[in-house]
C-alpha cells in the first residue's frame, strides 16, 4: 500500500482538495491519519466494522482494547448513545470541543469492535479545526486511536505517524504538529461518583469544577490484570513506549544518581527540565521546559522521546513532574511507558 501524503493548500478547510481527498477515502472504507489538538489519531468510518477492523491490522492493535469515536457535534454525538443525562450536557457544554472522552452507553448503530464488546463508548467531539472539518466532510463518525503502532509512544507530528505507519494505511492530512501532546481525558460521568480512567487535557480539577467530585482510577499497572477487563483505552500493562529503556525519577538527586550507574554501561539520554544541573556524564540531553509549566512539558513528551530514540539511545532518564493539572497526564504516560 502507498500511502498518500496529503497537505492542506486552501484557508478554507471545507473545500480544501487534500481535506476532501481524506474524508473521500474515509467514506469508501479506507484509513487516514490526522491531526488533533492531542496527538494525530488513525481514522476510520466508525459505522464500519470493516473500516474499524483495518485499524487493529494497521496499528498491530490487539482486539481488547476500545477506540475512540470522534465527532463533529454535540447531536452526533447523542446519536451514538442510548442516554445523555444532564451531567453529560454540561460536560460538553464546558469541555467540547476539547480534549475530553465521555463513557457512555452505547447505540445499536455502534460496532461492538469499537468498543471492544464493552456497552460504553468513548466519544471526543475534538477542538483541532482540520479533525472538525475533515468528520464533518466525510459525514460519518469518525474512529480513531493514536496513530502508531500499539504500545509505542504517541505521535504529533505527520513524520512521526509515517515512522510507524507508512506503507501501512492510505493517507495522512498533514497540517502540522498538534497543541496538547498527550491524549485526551477518558471519564466515565455515568458512575457514582465519576471515574476518570485516563488523565489528559482535560484536568481533574476542571472536571470537578462542573461536576463537584470525580474519582480518579488508580488501577495497577501489571501484567496480571486482565486485559478484557481494561475500562479505557491506554490502560494497558505497556503504552506510550520508546525503543530505549525507561528510567522514572522523583527528583533532581535521583537523575543525577541514575545518569551515573546508567552512563557507565549504556548509551544514555536524559529529559532535563529547565533549571536542573546539566549532568557531569557523557549522556545525551534535550531540554525538557519549567515544571511552572506543565502543558509545555506535555506538549513536548512525546517529541522528545522520539527524538532520543533517533540519536540511538539505550536509556532514558526522565524526572517525574509533580501531579497537578496536566502533570497528572504525563506521570501516567510516563509510567505505563516504562513498565
């Protein structure tokens, strides 16, 4: 398979030829990937099984785990459901669009390939202007995990989807690198009280600011969890993963401690938050932004760890942030990256 590279050249996206390339091929079954605010997500006609199905193919994606069905509107969205109780609208009032899955029960119409047998679905109504345009000109919902293959780390760039993918899936809209970084916030609002199963974008803190408490799931990352039993998508034992080894510290002492065991054997690189000693050892560093700013730490997570995998590193150490905020999203992509 070729994959097309296909770049947007008009101001207007609703008649731009390389968007109303992607959702042409989007509605005769086929997989494009494209940009949203979080990470560029592989596309394909959520109504389709057939079209789904190439996902898992193309992803190398096990069968347990569920995607995400993305949508142009808040009505589309509520077509995709059996309810939408208030709770529901005034998450999407606040949130949508944004970088914030809903749980909820799901519609006949739903292939239970999306959801992995499971009776909820994850629908995003994103913010990126280009995932608006390209769902709303292929008129059908849109599903969509990140666009790489499975467990490795996320892309947000066009290149970063063709190092995985190329060769692999029909197309990929280019239109630049996305805002976020990391995926979006999965939440369950149907349960007493609220669940969120995977931090991102969307913060705990906002979400309690509508809904007055959520519970965030602290499930064990490990190999004897079940992964029929996973609620979300990104819960799996290895996700987000560099080719290098991990190494997760807690402080600045704890990297510079981990540098020196790790540089005397290894080809070792480092994710260096501003402000930190730079480190005696020969070992690769990449500036890594100020813990005072989180979403510039997100934003730049998965850049950065590719970016030391091309300099072919064998071990990276990365400092923890603290858990506030977005910080919380990083600290569990981090975490599930290394296991």
């Amino acid at each position: 398979m070729k994959t097309l590279r296909l770049r947007l050249t008009t101001a207007v996206l609703a008649t731009d030829p390389a968007l109303l390339a992607a959702a042409a091929i989007l509605r005769r079954g086929g997989l494009v990937a494209f940009p949203t605010e979080t990470v560029y997500g592989l596309g394909a006609n959520a109504l389709s099984p057939a079209a789904v199905e190439k996902i898992f193919t193309a992803k190398q994606r096990p069968h347990w785990d569920p995607v995400i069905v993305h949508v142009a509107s808040v009505a589309a969205a509520r077509a995709l459901t059996l309810t939408w109780p208030e709770a529901v609208a005034s998450l999407a009032k606040a949130f949508w669009p944004g970088p914030l899955t809903m749980l909820l029960p799901r519609a006949p119409q739903v292939p239970a390939l999306c959801t992995a047998g499971r009776d909820k679905v994850g629908l995003r109504m994103p913010s990126h202007p280009v995932a608006l345009a390209l769902i709303a000109a292929a008129g059908v919902p849109i599903a969509a995990p990140s666009a790489n293959r499975f467990g490795h780390t996320s892309p947000t760039t066009s290149a970063h989807v063709l190092e995985d993918l190329d060769g692999r899936i029909d197309a990929i809209l280019d239109a630049g690198s996305c805002d976020v970084g990391v995926e979006s916030t999965v939440l369950d609002p149907t349960t007493d009280p609220p669940i969120i199963y995977r931090p991102g974008g969307v913060t705990a803190e906002q979400i309690r600011s509508i809904l007055g408490s959520v519970k965030v799931a602290e499930r064990p990352v490990s190999a004897n969890v079940p992964p029929e039993s996973l609620e979300s998508p990104g819960l799996g034992i290895r996700h987000y993963a560099p080719r290098a080894r991990l190494i997760l510290v807690e402080s600045e002492a704890a990297l510079h401690a981990a540098l020196a065991t790790e540089s005397a054997v290894h080809r070792t690189g480092v994710l260096l938050p501003s402000g930190w000693a730079k480190p005696e050892q020969n070992v690769t560093v990449l500036p890594w932004g100020s813990w005072s700013q989180p979403e510039s730490l997100a934003h730049d997570l998965y850049q950065q760890l590719r970016a030391l995998d091309d300099l072919g590193v064998e071990v990276i150490v990365c400092p923890m942030p603290p858990p506030d905020g977005i910080g919380l999203a990083i600290r569990d992509r981090l975490r599930k990256a290394a296991s």
